[in-house]
C-alpha cells in the first residue's frame, strides 16, 4: 500500500473514531469503552503524525 492511500484510510479511521467518541454522553467518570475510545483516538492519531512526518520509504 502506497503512503497516500496509508494517510486516507488513516485519516478516515481517525474521523471515524472522533465520531463514535463525540456520540457519547460525558460523564464524570471514563468508563472501559470510552477509555478504549480514547486510546484509539491517541494511537490512530500517533500513526498519521508518523506517516505524514515520518520518513518516505516504501521498503517495508
């Protein structure tokens, strides 16, 4: 898979994710799934700042 097409569906995991976690209702305590909710935002965020910013090479 080329890197455009890595930095779309990551993008669109990422709006995806900040989707299902704006639907929630807040509460004051994080319950498991909005930790995991989270967790996703944070990680799927981290692999499109590494793609856009990391280094070009297709020899993976």
């Amino acid at each position: 898979m080329n890197t455009k097409k890595r930095k779309i569906l990551l993008t669109v995991l990422l709006l995806l994710s900040l989707g299902n976690y704006g639907r929630m209702k807040g509460t004051e305590d994080i319950r498991t799934v909005e930790f995991l909710s989270i967790f996703a935002v944070g990680a799927l965020s981290a692999l499109l700042v590494r793609e856009i910013f990391g280094k070009e090479s297709d020899d993976e």
